[in-house]
C-alpha cells in the first residue's frame, strides 16, 4: 500500500480541515490559513476584493485544506460554491451568478425565451444534482447561438464556480 494513501492505523482524531481565506471574488488566498498564518491577506493581490474566513450566513469557517498527520500534500483548493455548514451561496458565487444572469439579458441575438432558458439554467450548473445534466444541455445549446465572445464570457464567469459534470457538458475540452 502507498505510504500516500490513507491506513487504517492513522489516528483520524490527528486529522483535520484548515479554514480557508478566500476573497470575495472568489479567488482562493490561504487554503491552510491556521496552519500557515504567513501567507494571509487581508485583500486579495489579483483582484483587490477583501478577504474573509467565515461564511457571512452562519459565520462558520470557510472548510479549507485537509490535513493528515504524517502525510506530506502539496494540493490547490478551490473555494467552495456554498457553505459547508448552512448550504448559503458565499459572495462570489452569487455575483457570478448574477453577472451570468445579466449576461443573458444583454444578448439581443436571442429570444426572450432562450433568455429565460439560459437565466434559469444559471443556478442549476452550480449544483450537483439530477437537475444539473438537463440545465447543462439547455444552456450549451442556447449559448451555441451566440458568438464565440459572448461563450467565452459565460464561461470566464463560471469555469470556478459550475459542478465537474456541467463542466463536462459544457466545455468538454
């Protein structure tokens, strides 16, 4: 068995998930902030966006790395879309769904009805669940009628944000 892999004899009470700072765009800052205090900001040096630790619904730390006693890692996390702890969108998941959304509406190329399509199908790409195959196929083929401009922006806005299988849908490359 890899010394990599997880055994059985591990102390698992030896294991633990960091808190994260992120800033409010999105962009991960410190996956290991209590572990790795040194590499903390308080604004974020690509976008200038403050930076937080606690989810603004519940205040609970924002889940970060996970760590394993005697296991050397050298991982990038990803923020989250939503709250571990109460489920709430955090603030850079609702501004890319917002600025999605109003995407959408500037398309004057597309009928109100694939309007409505793509804006509804927004919020349903972020989610892992049954509904997010169906939003995925809506959404691609409402975007393949538009320019290459205007799918490039949907996706710069949503690329961190959308789950692995409207990913998979929609950008399959």
């Amino acid at each position: 068995m890899s010394r990599y892999l997880f055994h059985s004899d591990r102390d698992s009470s030896k294991s633990w998930y960091d808190t994260a700072q992120v800033c409010l765009n999105g962009h991960m800052i410190n996956a290991s902030m209590k572990k790795s205090p040194q590499f903390n900001k308080n604004f974020c040096d690509r976008c200038g966006a403050k930076t937080i630790t606690n989810c603004p619904g519940c205040n609970n730390d924002i889940q970060g790395k996970y760590h394993v006693q005697g296991v050397f890692s050298v991982s990038t996390t990803q923020a989250s879309a939503y709250c571990q702890s109460c489920g709430n969108a955090f603030p850079w998941t609702e501004t890319a769904i917002k600025t999605a959304k109003e995407l959408a509406q500037e398309m004057e190329d597309l009928s109100s009805e694939d309007k409505n399509t793509l804006s509804t199908s927004i919020e349903e790409l972020i989610k892992e669940n049954p509904k997010t195959t169906l939003a995925a196929t809506r959404f691609k083929k409402v975007v393949a009628k538009t320019g290459k401009t205007t799918a490039d922006g949907f996706r710069s806005i949503l690329i961190n944000i959308v789950s692995e299988t409207a990913k998979k849908i929609i950008w399959p490359d």
